[in-house]
C-alpha cells in the first residue's frame, strides 16, 4: 500500500477494499454504512455538476426545513390548514 494510504492501511483498509469503491454497492467488503456513506458523497458529486456549493447548501436547509416542519405538524397531530387543537384548548372551544 502505498504512502498516502499508510493511515488508511493503519485503520484497516485494504487494497482490496480500496479496488472494491468503485463497485461498492456489489461490495461484501463494505459495511451498509460504508456503503451508505459512498452513495452520499455520489448524490454530492451529481448535485456538483447542477449547483453551486451555496445553492446546495441552500437545497439542504430547504429540505430539513420542510422534512422538520412535517415532524413538527405530525408531532402535534395538526392537519395542514386546520386551527392547532392545542390552541383550542387553551381559548376554552
């Protein structure tokens, strides 16, 4: 292995391993997690090719705005457009 892999080869990477990225979703050598990890890094790369590094940091807030706010709504067991039932509550109706 070569020098700029001494680390990796310290923590355990192999070369095999190493030769295996590239087809990582076949892989028996990576973990599901590894194999999750790499997927991400591609969608990265894609979304590379469309935005600039503002407009995909702009996308993921824009995502985990909305994926909260509908934690959010289900949380409080709230309908889109329905009055809060908590506040409801709170006013006496």
């Amino acid at each position: 292995m070569g020098a700029r892999f001494a680390l990796a080869g310290q923590q355990g990477v192999t070369e095999d391993l190493i030769a295996d990225i590239p087809h990582y979703r076949e892989s028996k050598l990576l973990t599901d997690r590894e194999k999750a990890a790499i997927h991400y890094a591609e969608i990265l790369d894609e979304l590379r090719r469309y935005f600039t590094e503002s407009e995909i940091l702009d996308l993921g807030w824009r995502i985990v705005t909305f994926v909260g706010y509908g934690r959010f709504i289900h949380v409080l067991d709230l309908e889109v457009g329905k009055t809060c039932s908590l506040q409801k509550r709170a006013v006496g109706l």
